[in-house]
C-alpha cells in the first residue's frame, strides 16, 4: 500500500473515531429534566392539586430546567415537541422565538451546566395531558438527542385575561375556583334550608378523574382526535361535563332516582360530597354510581368544572318548571276530588339545582358573555345527549329562546306560568288558577362574602309583575293569559295557607284563611289536603283530608286549622320530607273554585359536632359528634359519614343498638389534617327513620412548627 493511501485511511479512521466521539457525547448531553413542579405550581394557583406533578394554566408561562454533562456544541439548537392523546392525537411543535398568540413557544437561557427553559402556552391551547420531548438538533436539522417525554397537565386559566374564561377579581376566584366548601340550597322558596358540600377539586386523583370523565365521553369514544382538538373550548367542555355527570346514554358517573328503593346504592341524601362519587365511578371500571338527584349532579358537575379551571357556582332555583312541550306555561291537571291525574307530563319542583360557569361566548352575539347555565341533571335531550348547556343567564333575562344551548328550556324553569286545570266527569276541561309570578323564585348561591344566602333572582329575570318581565315572556313566545291566581273570585273571596316551620317528628298545625272584600256574607265548602310529596312533585300518598262548611262574614276573615300528627305523615312521607297543602274554596251557587297551595318542608334536628385544640397539619385531632333523637319512636342502624377536604376521606362510623325517643347519640372520630387552611368537616346521619341529618364544622388547620 502506497504511504498516501496509509495516510488516507489514518486520517479517515481518526475523523470517525472524533465523530463517534462527538455523538457520545452529544447522545448523554442532557442528563436530566427539572421540572420545577414547586415553584411552577404555586405560581399558577395549582399547588393545592398537586405539589410533585407539574400542573400548569395556559397563557401564562412556566419553566423547566436541563442538566447538561457539557455545554451545548456551538450551532447545535433545541427543540420542544409536545403529544397529547393516548394514541398521540395531538402533535405540537413548540417555537424558538415568540410566534403569534396561539402558538406554543419558548426562549433559553444558558448557566453553565444547566439551560433554563422558559415555555409559553397560548391563552387557547387544548387543556389535558401532555407529554414533553426536549429534541437537541445538529446543524443539519438531525436528532442528535431526544430526552424521555416527561408528562404535565395543562388546564384553564380564569387568571389570563386573554383565556375565554377570565374572572377579573380575584375574591369570585378564591370562591369560584379554589374553594373547595359549599353551600346548597334546598326547601321551598319560603322557607329556604341548606347542606354543606365537599367538592374536594382539589383532593388526591380528583384532576386525573376529571380527565378520565372527558376521555369516557361519547364524542370522545367517536373519534378522539377531533375531540382532542375541541378540548380547548370551555363552551364544549363543559357541554361534554353536563352529558357525563349523568348516566343516560354513555358512561356518566351517576344514575338518577327519585324514589326509594335504593338498596342496591347510596340514597341520594346520604352524599355529602363529590369525591366518593367520582373515585368510585374510577375505581369500579368506569361504572355508573348509584344514585344521584339535582343537588349531586350539580354538585359533581361542580367539582369538575372548578377543577378544570372553570369558574363555576352552585345556584338554586326555587318553585323550578319542568316544561316537557315547550309552551311556556306547567299544566296541571286536578279530578273533581282535586287529586293530581298522572297522564300530565309537566311539573313543578320545590327546587331544582343546576350551576352558572364564567365564560366568553365568541360563538355567540355580543350580550351573551358572562355566567352560562349548565344543568347535568338528566331531563330532556340536547342534540341527542342527556345534557342542557351552557346557556347564557344574560339571554334567559331578556327571552333571547334561541341562543344556543338550551335556552327555551332553561327559560321555562325560571318563567313558566303555572295553570291548574280540573277535569270533569264528562271530559272538559275548567281553567280554576293562573299563576304567573310561581316559578323562578329566590334563586339562590352562595356568597363569596361568607356561608350565607346571595339572590341572583334579577340576573334571570325582571321583577315580576313588571311590564318588562311580561315583554321578555311574550318575545320568548309565551301565550300571555289573565294574571290572577284566583281565577273567579265570586264575592270578592281570598284564600291564603299559613304555617309555622315544623320539624319531622313533631305535630303541627296549617293555617288556611278565607277573606271575603265582598259586602255579603259568604258561604262556601272547603278542603283541605295535605300530600306527602317529593321535592320534584311527585305524589307519595294522601296524609289526611278535611272538608268543611264555612261562613265567611262580610269584609271579615274566616280560619280554619288543620292539624297535621306525625303518625298521619310518616307513613307516606319521601326521603325529601317534604308536605304539600291543597286549600279549595267553593262559594255555593259558584262552579269556579279558588285554590290556594303551600309546600312544607319539614326541618331535621342538628348535628353537634366540637374538635377542641388546635388543628396541626399531619397531627391527629378528634371530632366529637352527637344529636338527640327527636322522634317518638326508635332509630335502627344509625351511621355517621364524616368527611372534609384536605382533612379525611368519607368514612362511616356505624352506631351500635337503638337510639330511642329523647336519646342522644354521641360518637368520636380521630384523623390527621391533611392540608392547611381554612377547612370544613362535614356529617351526615341516617338511619331507618331519620336519614338526611347533616351538620359541618370548621377547622384552622395550622403548619407544622
């Protein structure tokens, strides 16, 4: 071999061997990935989530950092690739430099062995699971190193201005978002009562779930990438919550009921929050949890949408319309007893729960922004799906009924005139009450200032009786008829039903008054009915009937007193305790009755609950919980749920033997706070004759010294 073929081969070998050297090098150049998940988290209000795992808001930045075994070789460049998707549906490539605003991109900074990578999301990137590739590249445009994906989650941001989701002022997000006690409302609209709630967003494996529930949906089953793709819409994922929160038709978290029994599930009263709930639907392979009523969907839906970085609240509408038809106006159909006929389809409820979230609707006209109603609970169908929402409240207020989602709907539970129809014998039908200011009172939420009521009755609707509340319901396409709740009034007669605030257990006395403005004295025939009934107005039972002769006198009134035993309701009474009082005047010489009517909800004895001393994070405290049987009989199988976010997990402290009439029962449960701040414990007793006893405590949980 010639000596310059020797030294060819020399200087080739030599040149492979600093190569090989070079890729060596190159391939262990970045040795780790840090992703700050501390200091990220707390600066992105999702320490409370998680502290190890990176949990990030888009539109706002976040850092991570490299360490190098070396410096980066001169021309050598970055790459960040991010995947969403189980099947990788979504592929990302994050810029270099600052792109438009709906681009993903990131700057560096070099400090000796480590690169500090600053990563920008846009204010409207899709919110999930990502995964992130950090790409080293030659000169050339090769590969030369792809780190291990590390994984982060992404959600909404109420605190970016430019997120279709931003709340401005920071006490509605402490509330809205971060808050994780609540208050329900329930009872009837004079005399208004409330639960606590745990939504819990905040608690081990919530978040993961709250995923798991967008990747379980219909839409997402169809086809997972343009579902992917739409998860960056608050508009669609929260129509997506409304869909699964409930069972029917996909694999939803909770399957309704409205009657006992529920022996083959939880009752819905014995919940006392969202976790169990949703870490059951989880862990049980994604199966359906029995069972759920208003108040559960919504408190779930809740949950989900708070976690996902929606601002969300609970609201109640008392005196709540079912309109099946979509006329505008809850049919109600009597015999000549008075009896409710089944055939009807429409209803009212004592309440009806459902929750306002805050978002920007750019898919609608202006006016339309602002909180949305979403209602999970399984009524009607809504593009084919058991959901209904988001429905913006400010086009409710002004009869805007066909502005998506569900609008007419949502319009009736607030505006429905209420007609009551008696049925004759031969088939006719007899209009006896027109009620116009029923339905949609009170509506209620919780303040941001404390646990007290806040009425957002305004925010719906116009003051009733006004000119403009008669407006909107004839733009929303209600036929306007005679406002009177007494329909004929011969002889200028006025019915009215008084009570006091009984409590279940206890007898008490309905007041029914007759005035007659009339110049002549009155007489007339009438009946009283008391009906045990759900809280959605389904008729459980008759409890007693009385009909009686009266004579009320000229410019006078007249009462009479029903007197309601406990041992005439508890046989027929539902879980909700709930009595309805069906007062019917018939001036003789008249066919046109007067009807008056009254819900009753029937109050529950109070939990005690104390936890003396300080509360430390991770040192055992003590509740001490105890209440006295009110009724006159004895309770069986009593149990105690107790549960609070960031202190325990529910858990049921069973009651041994009988608590017999005027006892009281008392039970301790020690645990050890889990997280700081300011936290609620919650209790809910039942047993086989009192069920749905709930009582909540709070808590300072302190640091560590």
């Amino acid at each position: 071999m010639s000596e310059f073929k020797c030294n060819f081969a020399r200087k080739v070998f030599s040149n492979e061997i600093a190569n090989h050297r070079q890729a060596l090098l190159l391939t262990s150049l970045i040795i780790d990935v840090d992703l700050r998940s501390h200091e990220n988290n707390s600066a992105h209000h999702t320490r409370e989530i998680d502290r190890e795992r990176l949990i990030v808001r888009r539109g706002q930045s976040f850092s991570i950092t490299l360490q190098c075994s070396d410096s980066v070789p001169p021309r050598h460049y970055l790459e960040l690739i991010l995947h969403l998707g189980k099947r990788d549906e979504v592929v990302i490539k994050g810029r270099k430099e600052r792109g438009a605003g709906d681009k993903w991109w990131f700057n560096e900074q070099q400090v000796q062995n480590e690169i500090l990578l600053t990563v920008h999301s846009p204010a409207d990137a899709i919110v999930g699971q990502y995964r992130l590739a950090v790409l080293l590249m030659t000169p050339t445009g090769h590969i030369f190193q792809e780190t291990k994906k590390v994984e982060f989650h992404l959600l909404f941001n109420p605190w970016c201005k430019d997120d279709v989701v931003y709340l401005p002022e920071e006490n509605l997000l402490q509330e809205y978002i971060m808050n994780e006690a609540g208050i329900i409302y329930m009872g009837a609209w004079d005399n208004i009562k409330s639960i606590p709630w745990n939504y819990g967003q905040f608690e081990d494996y919530v978040m993961d779930i709250c995923f798991e529930v967008l990747d379980n949906s219909n839409n997402a089953l169809k086809n997972s990438k343009m579902d992917m793709e739409l998860r960056s819409d608050p508009v669609y994922v929260s129509r997506i919550i409304t869909a699964m929160v409930n069972s029917n038709g996909d694999r939803g978290l909770l399957t309704g009921k409205w009657n006992e029994p529920y022996t083959d599930g939880v009752p819905p009263y014995q919940w006392t929050g969202s976790v169990p709930i949703l870490k059951q639907w989880s862990k049980n392979g994604i199966r359906t949890v029995k069972y759920g009523q208003c108040w559960v969907f919504a408190g779930v839906a809740c949950t989900v949408l708070r976690c996902l970085g929606i601002p969300t609240r609970l609201i109640t509408n008392f005196s709540s319309a079912h309109d099946v038809d979509g006329n505008l106006s809850v049919d109600f159909l009597l015999d000549e007893r008075y009896d409710s006929i089944n055939r009807q389809r429409d209803s009212s409820w004592n309440f009806h729960c459902w929750v306002e979230s805050w978002m920007r609707r750019d898919d609608l006209p202006k006016g339309n922004d602002g909180w949305q109603v979403l209602d999970p609970t399984p009524q009607e169908l809504s593009d084919g799906e058991f959901c209904c929402g988001p429905c913006p409240v400010a086009a409710i207020k002004e009869g805007n009924v066909g502005v998506k989602y569900d609008a007419r709907f949502v319009f009736a539970e607030v505006n429905a005139d209420i007609i009551y129809w008696m049925v004759k014998q031969d088939g006719q039908w007899q209009k006896i009450r027109v009620d116009q200011s029923g339905v949609g009172k009170n509506i209620s939420t919780k303040s941001v200032y404390g646990d007290h009521r806040e009425d957002v009755t305004l925010h719906y609707k116009y003051p009733e009786g006004s000119k403009e509340e008669r407006e909107v319901y004839k733009r929303a396409g209600g036929q306007v008829t005679e406002s009177t709740n007494d329909i004929a009034e011969p002889l200028q007669l006025q019915l009215s039903i008084k009570h006091a605030e009984p409590v279940f257990g206890t007898d008490f006395d309905v007041i029914v008054e007759m005035k007659n403005n009339g110049s002549k004295d009155a007489d007339a025939q009438l009946t009283i009915l008391a009906i045990a009934v759900t809280y959605n107005s389904i008729h459980r039972g008759e409890c007693h009937r009385q009909m009686t002769r009266v004579t009320v006198p000229a410019r006078k009134a007249h009462k009479e007193v029903l007197r309601l035993r406990y041992d005439d309701y508890v046989r027929c009474i539902s879980d909700h305790n709930q009595i309805r009082v069906k007062a019917v005047l018939e001036a003789l010489g008249e066919n046109k009755p007067i009807m008056a009517m009254a819900n009753i909800p029937l109050s529950r004895p109070e939990l005690l609950i104390q936890v003396p001393g300080k509360a430390v994070v991770q040192q055992q405290v003590t509740a001490y919980i105890s209440f006295t049987n009110p009724l006159p009989v004895a309770l069986n199988g009593g149990v105690f749920t107790v549960e609070g976010a960031g202190l325990l997990y529910a858990t049921k402290v069973h009651v041994r033997g009988n608590v017999f009439p005027g006892q009281k029962v008392s039970v301790k449960l020690a645990f050890s706070p889990m997280r700081t701040g300011v936290r609620k414990l919650l209790v809910d007793f039942d047993s086989d004759r009192l069920k749905d006893v709930k009582g909540v405590a709070t808590l300072v949980v302190r640091k560590k010294y």
